[in-house]
C-alpha cells in the first residue's frame, strides 16, 4: 500500500486527486452547467496522468519490444475514452473537433512550449532528426488522408455532407488504411530501426506487475465515468458561457485528455531532452491522427452514429497550418525559444479564431 500511495502522489496529479469525489458529488447532487463542467474536466486530468504512468509501470515488466508497443497503443487512452463517451452521447462534433484539436495542440503548443521553456538559457537545443523527419510525414500523410474525404464530398456533392453513406464509406476505408500505416510506422520504429529511436528507458519497476494492472483498471474506470459527466455537462455548460461545440472540441476536450502528458513533455525539454519531448508531443499528434480518429471512425457505427472524416474547412485549414509550420521548425534539427514562441503565437491565433467562430 506505500508503495501504491507513494506512486499516485509522488507529482502534482496525485494531489489533484480529490477532484474526482468532489466532480462525482456534485453531478449525484445534480448540480448542473458551468460548474458540473469545469469539475469534471479537472477531474479528468490527474487520474489521465495516472492512467499513462500506470501503462508505463505495465510496459517495463513487457522488455523493450513489447512495452514500447504497449506504450505507443495506449499513449491517448484518456482522449479515446473522452471521445468515445462524447460520440455515444450524440456529438460527432466535439469528437470531431477534439481529433484537430488535439493534432493542433500537440504540434503548437506542447511542442511550442517544450522549445520556449527548454530554449531559456541555452542557445539552440538539438535533436534527431531522422525521429524527427519520420513522425513529420507521418503527419503530413494522416492530414493528406484527413482531407480527401471532404474533398471528394465538395466535388462529387458539391459540399461538406457527412452523412452521406458513400462519404462514411470513404472514411472507413481511409481509416484501415492509417491504422496499417501506424502499424508499419511501429514496425519501423520498434523493430527494423529500433536502434534510431533509441530503446525504452532500462530501470527497474516501481510497482509489481499485478499492482500496475489494478492501477490502470481502476484509473480507467473512474476516467470512463468522469467523461460520461463531463461529456453530460458539455451542452448547458456551453450555452451558458456563450462557447460553440467546436471550440470546445477543439480546445478544451483535445487538452485535458493528455495534460499530464504535455507537462512532461515540457518538463523533458527543460531537462535538455528534446528527442523525449518531441516524442511526446509530435508522437502523439502522429497517434490521434493514424490511430485514434481511425478507431472512433470505425466505431461510430456499432454506437448508432454517424461520423466521418470530413472536417470544416476551418478546422481543415488549421491542421494543415499546424504541421506545416512545426515541419518548418523541425527540420534543421535544433530549435530556441524564439521557435517556440512563435509556434505558441500561432496556436493563440487559431484559438482565437475558433472562439469567435459564432456557436
């Protein structure tokens, strides 16, 4: 029991943990809105935390190999569990939105923070750029495939129309394909060039193999019934604060899902580790795109929903902002915190205008 105590409040998310009884009582207490919301979402962020260290713990019982894929599986389970609760609640939208969002996000401002805050004192921090140059097509490869379906459907339809069966069909067989390219991606980078990627951190265990598993089962337990709350409490939270469904798909469910994860990102390129950071922050922008939309693409049927690849122009031309920036910054293989102000500037932009796109 020490040892459990000692690993769930050994960083700040343990100590956040009295958000999940306080965010539970209020919606038995039927409180509603704004403050329903705002709980559950906080809520959310320690236990997600917890949720990827407990995966962590799992993966160093697994060796290299298996952990590694364990790891890259299972990075943005907080954000699947949100979205698959939000899409069984009847709102493709916010999914929708939290899937840009969250490649948004990763890119500009967990990857723009990492370089400011990992830029102050130093002139230049250097990374691989090979690990590097792989994920960045990866990317550029997952928002070609997240286009061509609402290209097809401006062309052959003359609009946007997502419900169309023949545009669901496209999205579904868009979404094999990246999830096969995902796949290869972990063959490459876990298997036939591991040694560019470097292996999985070589140290002993904190917890038993057992202990892990009761860790991560009940983490994702309490994550699941947050984000039913939390999901439940997005539309009368969103009329009262005058918010549309698509900002707060895109900046508030694509955040709280990995805001564990993006503090350890920053706190890595603080250390001087950027490869670590950018395999935090590019790394999981890579995996909402080529594993994490393909999946709620291909479930939203066996909910009784319908959703597709079809993105509003917006958000379409945000991503493809996005990743053509942080390819820009990433490709010299260094970067200083002028970069990453910049790319945090741009983020700023975009959340702006997303504000203001009327609900």
């Amino acid at each position: 029991m020490k040892k459990v105590l000692g690993f769930v409040f050994h960083s700040w998310q343990g100590w956040l943990l009295f958000l999940t009884p306080v965010a539970i009582g209020m919606e038995f207490a039927h409180v509603s809105g704004i403050w329903l919301f705002v709980a559950s979402a906080a809520a959310i962020i320690p236990l997600a935390g917890i949720l990827g260290e407990a995966t962590e713990e799992l993966a160093h019982h697994m060796g290299p190999a298996a952990g590694g894929l364990l790891n890259a599986t299972f990075g943005n389970a907080g954000e699947l569990i949100i979205a698959f609760f939000a899409l069984r609640a009847g709102h493709p939208e916010v999914v929708e939105a939290s899937i840009t969002g969250s490649i948004i996000g990763n890119v500009l401002l967990v990857f723009g923070l990492s370089a400011f805050i990992g830029g102050l004192g130093r002139e230049r921090q250097t990374f691989n750029r090979t690990i590097a140059g792989s994920n960045n097509t990866m990317l550029l490869l997952a928002v070609a495939a997240l286009i061509m379906p609402a290209v097809f459907s401006t062309v052959v339809f003359g609009s946007l129309q997502t419900a169309q069966p023949t545009v669901e069909l496209l999205s579904r067989c868009t979404a094999v394909v990246l999830i096969g390219i995902y796949a290869a991606g972990l063959v490459f980078s876990l298997v036939t060039h591991k040694n560019l990627f470097g292996a999985m951190e070589e140290r002993p265990p904190k917890l038993g193999k057992g202990t892990a598993i009761g860790i991560l089962l009940v983490a994702t337990v309490f994550v699941a019934w947050l984000s039913e709350i939390f999901v439940g409490a997005i539309e009368p939270a969103t009329h009262s604060l005058g918010m549309s469904q698509l900002f707060v798909g895109v900046m508030v469910v694509a955040i709280i899902g990995n805001a564990a994860e993006h503090s350890a990102a920053v706190m890595l390129a603080r250390r001087n580790q950027m490869d670590l950071a950018l395999g935090v922050s590019i790394g999981s922008s890579v995996q909402i795109a080529l594993l994490v939309a393909p999946i709620l693409v291909l479930s939203a049927p066996l909910l009784g929903q319908h959703m597709s690849l079809v993105f509003n122009p917006f958000e379409i031309a945000a991503v493809v902002l996005s990743v053509l920036v942080s390819a820009m910054v990433v490709m010299d293989g260094e970067t200083n915190w002028f970069e990453g102000l910049q790319l945090l500037g741009l983020y700023l932009i975009l959340g702006l205008a997303f504000y203001f796109i009327p609900a």
